[in-house]
C-alpha cells in the first residue's frame, strides 16, 4: 500500500472546509424563523429546525475529528522522516576511512 503524505495533507484541508461549510449551515438553520408558520405546524417546524441543526452540527464535528485525525498522520510522518534523517546524518560519518 503506498500513501502520498501531501495527500492526507490535502484531505485535512478537505475536511476542515466541510467542517466550516457545515458550522455556517447549522448557524443559517439556528437562525431561521418558524413563526412565518401557522400556528398548526409552527411546532413541527421548530422540530425540523433543530434536528436539523444538530444533524448539521454533528456532521461538522466528525468532520473536524477526521481532520484531525489526518494531521496526527501528518505529524506522524514527519517525524518519522526527521528520525530516519538523523539516522543518515550520523551514518554518514562512517563514509570515510578514519585512520
């Protein structure tokens, strides 16, 4: 399996844009106004509303979990290349005959 890190680098961003897109959302839901309803479904609306803005809201947050997620990968890369360069800085300094 081969996995390009700028890749999963470019997928965090991915997931923090829909993380926002989704936060904008569940606030244009929070901030709409049922009371341009009857009376007979003005209740029913209110409902829909706020499921759908928890439903938004979750959506967000797992949304930033996998962002995360993806950077901690990231993270996990790059230090793994830095200890693998130490390792060949110091084995470079058998190269040379020392006599």
């Amino acid at each position: 399996m081969e996995v390009v890190p700028v890749s999963v680098g470019e997928a965090s961003r991915a997931w923090d844009e829909q993380h926002l897109d989704l936060d904008a959302a569940a606030a244009q839901i929070a901030d709409a106004d049922p009371s341009g309803f009857t009376g007979n479904v003005r209740g029913s609306a209110t409902r829909f509303l706020t499921q759908w803005e928890r439903h938004a809201e979750s959506l967000g947050t797992v949304s930033e979990q996998r962002a995360d997620g993806l950077r901690t990968t990231v993270s996990d890369y790059v230090t793994s290349d830095e200890a693998t360069r130490g390792d060949l800085v110091r084995l470079a300094s058998y190269l040379h005959e020392v006599r």
